[in-house]
C-alpha cells in the first residue's frame, strides 16, 4: 500500500487502519488445531502485527515481529554440549495473527532445525508484545519466560522435562511480568529484570535459586516510565534504560545505566558508585546523557562490555515518535564509557525509530548488524540489514557488508545469541509493514555473507534451511 503525504481524511483513515489491522477490525480467528503445549507446528512462520497507530507517513510499528522486542532478551542462546543453538520466537499458526509461543534449535553439526515446539498458546491473542524470553541453566534445562501485557494477560514461566530438549515444557509458574530478561548466575540461580504497569511501565527485579520460589518483586526504576534491555557478562548483569516523562512512552528519552554483579543486592553507576535504587528522578547517578534537553527521543537496541569490562549501549535517536519526515534526523547511536566519561558516536542515519540491530564486541572489532540500508517498504520499520564496523572502539564506524539485498519485504528486529556461534549469529524476520504478510524467519553467519532462511513449511520432522541467494 502506498501511502500519500498528505494526512488521511477520516473515513480514508479508518479504511487504512483497517487494511493494517486486520483482525482487529474484524473477528479473530478461533484457536487453530493442534496449537496445545507441546505440539509441534509445521513450519517457521513469524508474528505479523501492527500497532494500528497510523500516522502521516504510515504506521508506528508494524510488519514482522516474530523476533520482537529488544525488550525480551535473551531470545537464542548457543549451547556448546550439545552444538545446538536454542531459540525462541513469536510464530503464527497457518501466517494467521494468532501468536503461538515456540522454541526450536539449530543443530550444528546436522545443518538441521526440527519442527518448532508449541510452549504456550495464547489463546487468540496477536501481539508480539507476549513473545518469550530464553534461558538455559547449568543443567541444561532450557526455560522459557513468556511475556504478559499489564495485568490483563499473565506471564508465564516454563521448563523443559529434559536438559536440552524441546520435546516437553512444564509450566513452573504464572506471574505478571512483562519484557521478561532472565538471567542464570552461577551460585545465585536467576536474576530476572521485567517490567510491571502500575499506571506507567516500572522496572523490577526479582531472583530464584531454582525458578520456583522467587524473592518479592523489588523495583529498580520509576521515573514516569521506562524500556530497558539488559545484558549479562559472568556474575556482572547490566542494564541500559529510558525514561517517559509524564508516563508517555512517544516521549521516552534520556539514557541511563546501572549494574549489579551480586544478584541486585546492590546496584551501581558506570563508576562504580552504589545508586539508592529505585531511582526516581531525572537527573540521578545512574545518567548517562540528558537528550531531554536536546529534545530527542531515545529508543534503545543492545549493550555489552568491551575487552576492558566497559559498557557500550546502542540506541537510535530520534525527533518525534512519528514514522517518516517528522522523525528525522534519525541516528544509529553508540555510547561507550572510556573509564573516565560517556562518548557518543553517531553511526549512521535510521529509517525509522523501531529498525533494531544489534552490538557485537569482539576484542578490536566492534561491529553492529542492523537493518540500516533502503528496504522495499522505505518509511516503515525495518529495513535491508547491513553489517557496520569499527576497529577504534566506535569512535568511526563504516559500513563492511550488505547481509541482504533485493528483498520483497523489510527484514527487522535483528537479534544476537548469548555464546554466539560463528554459523548462527544474527536472528530476526521479515514482513511489510504497510500491510498484512506473511512473516519468515531467517539467521546469518558472523561474516555475515551467508543468510538462512527457516522453513516456511515442513513436510518432515526435520529439514535444512534454505540459503538465501543475494
């Protein structure tokens, strides 16, 4: 669908909305057959979704989201026991918007993935927002943490029978907790950061010496709001994080970070300093740059730590919430702290304020894969993805290989697995945001020269991906 640039009258508004929604402007569909926990589907279909909010120049956020949102980490995990690379995703039975929790693996050694694994039915709902988070514990029982929506849909959490196998999950527990990111810490059991919405989006922790008894909910951040995305290097969890003034989240900006190494029995500044948790107000010890001030809006992709155990936070910056025109300048932000003060290096320019990649540090090369380069569908989310590099610890970046090309559809929502395997590096899906399409799922090797896509449909219990030809 092509879009004007003039606004939309009412009844052409209705119309467009409509054509994005689908569903949501008439019935759902009933839950599909054989989408119980456990069952296996057919094929690697991701979630189509839009938020419905239609702007000038299109939709806020819409098209595949399968591997959404930067929120819900981790979502793949390389496990060397077994060479098997573990994900999650949200799928979509028969391409309908009807969102299915599913697990499967990448078994390295066969260059196979079996049939994905239903963990969680969600009943007819559509919104990526309930995707799964990942986590594997030292047993090598794998866990998934489903994400609920406020208080409206519950979460839930899941194992697996046995270690490293997809063939059963039991349901452990439901809580409310939103943008799941569990985290195993050896000696301590999980440290898990979510959100709860008590009228604004707060951010919580809570920690589990073996997932079933969980400590009280304790709250990390309310200043109006927040999105965060966390990370994990050893016993050391770290987590980078906005603000939404008033509780608005099309106003979310300013930066912030914090790290625990002790399971958030303290929690300290990039310095080192121990912050009073939680943190509620703007200017705390836990800033890292003050965008309100420049009237920029901050929309946060991933974080690491360098060789030297110094943390790199990548974001796009914006100047409205809306698609289009109205955002821009748009920029590929990276924020590196030197040991002495926060940097800022801008990348390149974003399309869009929901076109996410992720940050790869690895010793003297830093690189991000990230959908940066014109896509079919040019003002949605999403774009074609490309690898960007440094060799200065990001103080320039250039731009070192196109991943894709030619594509029918925008790719987005570009994900990293924890112990990244060299064969299964990047992990996202495609989908036209301006309407409803179907959704593939496809994963990158480190060099990025080589892209799989996963089976739309499977005939056998097993299959190889197919490579994509550019």
């Amino acid at each position: 669908m092509k879009l004007k640039s003039t606004p939309p009258s009412g009844l052409r508004r209705l119309l467009l909305v409509c054509a994005l929604t689908l569903g949501s402007c008439f019935a759902q569909p009933s839950s599909p057959a054989n989408s119980g926990p456990n069952a296996t589907d057919d094929g690697y279909r991701g979630i189509w979704f839009t938020l419905g909010q239609v702007q000038e120049f299109g939709d806020k956020y819409s098209g595949g989201l399968g591997t959404y949102t930067a929120n819900h980490v981790p979502i793949a995990i390389y496990a060397k026991a077994v060479n098997k690379t573990f994900f999650v995703y949200g799928g979509s039975k028969g391409g309908k918007r009807y969102l299915l929790n599913l697990i499967s693996y990448y078994d390295h050694a066969l260059g196979t993935v079996p049939r994905p694994v239903i963990v969680h039915d969600k009943g007819g709902v559509d919104d990526p927002h309930d995707n799964a988070s990942l986590s594997l514990d030292p047993e090598g029982y794998l866990w998934v943490f489903i994400s609920g929506r406020a208080r409206s849909r519950p979460g839930f959490i899941y194992r697996s029978a046995k270690p490293y196998d997809i063939t059963r999950f039991d349901l452990v527990s439901q809580r409310e907790i939103t943008y799941p990111q569990p985290r195993w810490i050896e000696g301590e059991g999980f440290l898990h950061l979510f959100t709860k919405y008590t009228g604004v989006r707060e951010l919580y922790w809570s920690t589990s010496p073996d997932g079933k008894t969980w400590s009280p909910d304790q709250k990390m951040a309310g200043i109006g709001g927040h999105y965060q995305t966390s990370h994990q290097r050893g016993k050391k969890v770290f987590t980078a994080f906005n603000r939404h003034p008033g509780g608005n989240v099309d106003k979310r900006t300013d930066l912030y970070f914090l790290q625990t190494d002790d399971a958030g029995r303290t929690w300290t500044n990039v310095r080192g300093e121990t912050v009073t948790v939680p943190v509620t107000t703007p200017q705390n010890p836990a800033l890292v740059h003050d965008y309100a001030a420049a009237n920029r809006l901050v929309y946060i992709h991933d974080l690491d730590l360098d060789r030297a155990g110094r943390p790199v936070i990548l974001y796009t910056t914006a100047a409205s919430f809306k698609p289009g025109p109205p955002g821009d300048p748009r920029w590929l932000t990276v924020a590196r702290w030197t040991g002495t003060e926060w940097t800022f290096t801008e990348v390149t320019r974003a399309n869009h304020n929901y076109s996410t990649g992720s940050l790869y540090l690895e010793g003297d090369l830093w690189r991000i894969f990230a959908p940066t380069e014109k896509g079919p569908q040019p003002l949605g989310g999403g774009a074609e993805i490309a690898i960007w590099t440094s060799r200065d610890e990001g103080k320039t970046w250039s731009k070192q290989r196109d991943v894709t090309q030619g594509s029918p559809m925008n790719h987005n929502y570009v994900r990293r697995s924890v112990d990244a395997h060299p064969d299964f590096y990047a992990f996202w899906a495609d989908g036209d945001p301006d309407k409803l399409s179907p959704s593939r799922l496809f994963f990158a090797n480190r060099a990025g020269d080589k892209v799989w896509q996963l089976p739309y449909d499977m005939k056998d219990a097993t299959a190889k991906p197919v490579l994509v030809e550019k």
